[in-house]
C-alpha cells in the first residue's frame, strides 16, 4: 500500500539557487549561495514545516559531499563593458546575483559607468551584505547602494518600488539617455511592483515594452509558491466560466 502511494507522489523537483560571488574573486571551482531558509506554519498553525532544500543546506555539516549542478544563466548577465550603467533591483535573498555582480565590479581597477543597487528587507538586521555594498559604494564601483526597510522601527514603510519613484529622474536617464541595462531579482511579487513603476517612470508601456525588447531588462525571479496560487486560481476562474455558460 505505501509502495503504490510513493509511486504517485511526483519526484522532488530540483531547487535552483542564483550564485553569489564572481569567478575573478573565487576563481572557476569555487562559489557562493545565498539561501533564506523557509520556516512557515501550516494553515491550522498547529505544525512548523521547514523547506526541503533550505533546510538541508543549514543542517549538514560542513564538509559533507552534495551533487549540484550548475546551469548559465547568458540572459542574467552584467554588460561586458564597463562603460554601460546598470541598475539592480532586488529584495530578500534576491540580493545574491548582485553580491556577486558587485564583487565583479570591485574586482575591476577602476569604476565604470553609474551603477545602482536598491535593495528591499525588512529591518537593518535582515540587511544582507551590508558592509560589502557600502565598501562598494565609497570606492565608487557602486554609484548608489539605496536600501528600503518595510518593518524598521521608527520608520515608515518603504519598498523598492517607492524608492524607485524617489529617483525617478536618474533611473529615466540612465534608461532612455545611456542605455542602461536593467536587473530584477526577488520573488514574484517584486517583479510586479518594480514593472509598475518602471513603466511609470519612462512614461508608459510603450517605452517599457521597447526596454524589454532591446535586451536590456533582465528578470531572475522566484517563489514557487505564489506561482502554484495564480495557476489555481486561473483554473478555478476557468471553472467558474465555463459552469456560467452551461
């Protein structure tokens, strides 16, 4: 009987994690991830479930062998020259690309064009890479290191997108004048938030709809989760259509 039941149960789908450092920093046989680890109740809250992957990665100990397989990523990639701006957007954990994208940078002798990170956590605490970005930004290899806290206290809420609107006039500029190139990494939710206000940046979804075209938007996003929900609740709109028509 629980032979026949693990044979229905579909095969754990393999969990992808953006790297965090650069290879003219580690070198081609070394590299970083940076992974939340998920903690979350069940819907009666009577059971803590952990992540399957997350929580494997924080209990082995250090040393164990594990199997992993790398996959490129050519469409998430900075600009071969120095001399085109990007701009980083990302929240949470979305930050590890652009850990290894600033890395990147420092590594090189002298900075570049304007290259901007505005990061979204929830408090100081949560701010990963802290000192690493600000280093960054006094040497000049990061132009704008600008973070959005939602749950400091003593301060309003704030999130990327509002930062976003804060600096409207250079993120116009950087786009429609120098070509930026522009990156987002996070969960799903930021995506849509950050596409909202960069189309109201440029001024509508024609020029938003050019960017994407040209190449120059880049979209590394996550959350499995959330994504299952939409797909429920398309089929069950599409359910509910079809019941009105009979």
């Amino acid at each position: 009987m629980l032979q026949d039941i693990l044979l229905q149960i579909p095969k754990l789908r393999a969990r992808f994690y953006s790297v965090s450092s650069a290879p003219d920093v580690c070198g081609n046989a070394r590299f970083a991830l940076t992974v939340g680890r998920l903690v979350y109740r069940s819907a009666d809250k009577a059971r803590i479930n952990l992540g399957f992957c997350s929580d494997f990665i924080a209990t082995i100990p250090i040393g164990t062998n594990v199997t992993v397989e790398l996959r490129p990523a050519p469409m998430f990639r900075m600009p071969k020259s120095n001399a085109r701006p990007i701009i980083m957007l990302c929240a949470g954990t979305g930050i590890a690309p652009f850990k290894g994208f600033v890395d990147q940078l420092t590594a090189r002798s002298e900075p570049g064009a304007e290259t901007w990170l505005i990061y979204g956590c929830r408090t100081r605490t949560n701010e990963l890479y802290a000192q690493d970005m600000r280093l960054a930004e006094q040497s000049g290899h990061l132009t704008k290191y600008i973070v959005a806290y939602s749950r400091e206290e003593g301060q309003p809420k704030t999130y990327v997108d509002a930062k976003m609107r804060q600096h409207a006039d250079d993120i116009r500029r950087l786009v429609l004048n120098e070509d930026a190139h522009v990156y987002v990494c996070g969960d799903v939710r930021i995506e849509t938030s950050v596409q909202t206000a960069l189309t109201e940046i440029m001024g509508g979804p024609e020029a938003f709809r050019a960017l994407e075209r040209s190449n120059k938007y880049h979209l590394d996003i996550f959350g499995a989760f959330d994504v299952q929900k939409q797909h429920v609740n398309k089929l069950a709109n599409a359910r509910k259509s079809l019941s009105m028509r009979e």
